[in-house]
C-alpha cells in the first residue's frame, strides 16, 4: 500500500517538478508577460487558425469534384467491361461460324466416308461411342508453400500436391498411345495442333484455362484402353502420383460418351488437291 500511495503522491519525477520551479522563478515558465509576446502568440494563433479554415474550405470545395471524377471513372470501367464483354460474344460467335464452315466443307468434299473420317480425326465434328473417363484431381493436403526439397518443387511449383501441365500431357498422350480415338479434358476438344500449357499455377488446354478436378473423356473400346492405359508407362506414372503424392485419379469405362468438336480448327499447311488420279491400264 505505501508503493501505491507513494506512486500517486508523487505521480510527477522530482527531477521535472525542480526544474519546473526554477523555470518559474525564473519567469521563463508559463504564459507570456510582454505585449510583444502576448502579441506574438495571439498572430500566430490566428494564422494556425486561418490556415486550417482554408484547408477544411478547400477540401469541402474540393469533395464534389473528386466525387464525380470518381463516378465518371467508375462509369468509364462499366462501359467499357461492357465493351469487352460485347466483343467476346462476337468473337466466340464468329468461332462457332468459322467451324460451321469448316465441317460443313469437310462433309461436303465428296460426300464420301474420308471425309466423315478426316472430320472426326481433325477434331471439327462432334463424336460419341463407348469409351473411358478418367479425373484426375488435387490432393486433398494441396496448399500453397514448399521447402524445396521435394522433386515436384524443381519446376519453380511450389506445391507438390497439385496436378501440372505436364501429368496431363503424359495422361493424355498415355491415352492415345492406348488406342483413344479422341480425348477431351473438361469439355475441350483435343486435336493434333492442342497444346497442354502452364501459366503459373494454371493448366491451360489451347490457352483456355481450366480449374480441377480434370475429367478426360476418350472414345475407344473402353476396356482395352482402360487396362492398355492402366499398365502403359504413362499409366503407372499417374499411379505412382497417387502414392507418392495424393494425387487422386479415378478411371471407369462407359457405354457412351459425347466430345464436342474443337472450337476451331486452323489449317496452316495443307492445300485441296485439285489432281485427280487416273487409272492406267496394262
């Protein structure tokens, strides 16, 4: 009790309270005496005053033109997502008419079964028949961070329980080796030009991005290529992922799956023949 009492009688330190008591006796503590002085501090509080008036004058003029330089930004970014919006309608739309054309002009080279056969091996018409479905997803324990010291992590990933650009080339790639007919990852279509590409953490299938579980379809007698694929080097690869890093994966055969066509098919170096055969006789 005498500590606290102590503490709340004398709350100031000593050393202060002596040199306050000297600066009054002194006079060179408290208000000042002179007019000069009082003069002095009286202009000053009046310019401290008139300067935060103006301040608080300025900034209140100033509120309604930040305000509406604000809004105008805020309209500008809406039309102009509008915009951009309007033109991806009429580029997907485009898309979609540029591969009506394109398998329109493959059914009707001919009218014959080749053509039938190069559409559906080209990926520009839609296919279906028995196949396998195979999704591959995350590990359940997948996050963020790494020490480096994992195999996975070489590639500049940083997580080595999620899936990457390159398992999916070697499934896919495993799937035809197996005898697939046609694949597709999440609902796009893969043809000879396709290309299974990273950007950052994110698998792209011919730059479009797609997020897990990866669901591929493949069209093909669906248990021959299930168990082709299952004990082909790809297919032990993928089951080696899930022992080792928690990768899950799941294959089943199905009576019929349906791939769409690819959303465009660009022909960079192949030309109609305008030659035809002719038979010799001997």
């Amino acid at each position: 009790m005498s500590l606290i009492t102590n503490v709340m009688d004398h709350s100031l330190d000593d050393g202060y309270a002596e040199a306050a008591a000297r600066k009054k006796a002194a006079g060179e503590g408290g208000l000042p005496r002179t007019l000069r002085a009082k003069l002095g501090l009286a202009g000053g509080l009046v310019l401290a005053a008139l300067v935060v008036t103006l301040g608080a004058a300025q900034a209140r003029g100033a509120a309604p033109v930040v305000a509406k330089e604000h809004q105008e930004l805020i309209d500008r970014i809406d039309s102009e997502t509008a915009n951009a919006d309007k033109l991806e309608h009429t580029v997907d739309r485009l898309r979609d008419d540029v591969s009506a054309r394109q398998r329109a002009a493959l059914k009707s080279s001919g009218g014959s079964g080749q053509a039938d056969l190069v559409g559906l091996l080209s990926g520009a018409t839609e296919v279906h028949g028995p196949g396998v479905r195979l999704v591959v997803n995350d590990a359940k324990e997948a996050s963020s961070g790494g020490d480096g010291t994992n195999p996975r992590e070489t590639s500049g990933f940083s997580d080595s329980g999620r899936v990457r650009d390159r398992d999916m080339q070697r499934v896919v790639n495993g799937l035809w080796a197996s005898g697939a007919e046609a694949v597709s990852i999440n609902g796009q279509r893969l043809t000879a030009l396709s290309a299974i590409r990273a950007a950052g953490d994110a698998i792209l299938v011919d730059n479009r991005p797609l997020v897990p579980p990866y669901t591929v379809l493949a069209v093909g007698d669906g248990e021959r290529l299930s168990t082709g694929f299952q004990n082909s080097a790809d297919g032990l690869y993928l089951h080696a992922l899930e022992e080792n890093f928690g990768i899950r994966a799941t294959i089943s055969t199905e009576g019929d799956v349906r791939l769409p066509a690819a959303p465009s098919v660009i022909v960079r170096t192949a030309q109609p023949s305008t030659e035809k055969t002719e038979k010799g006789t001997s």
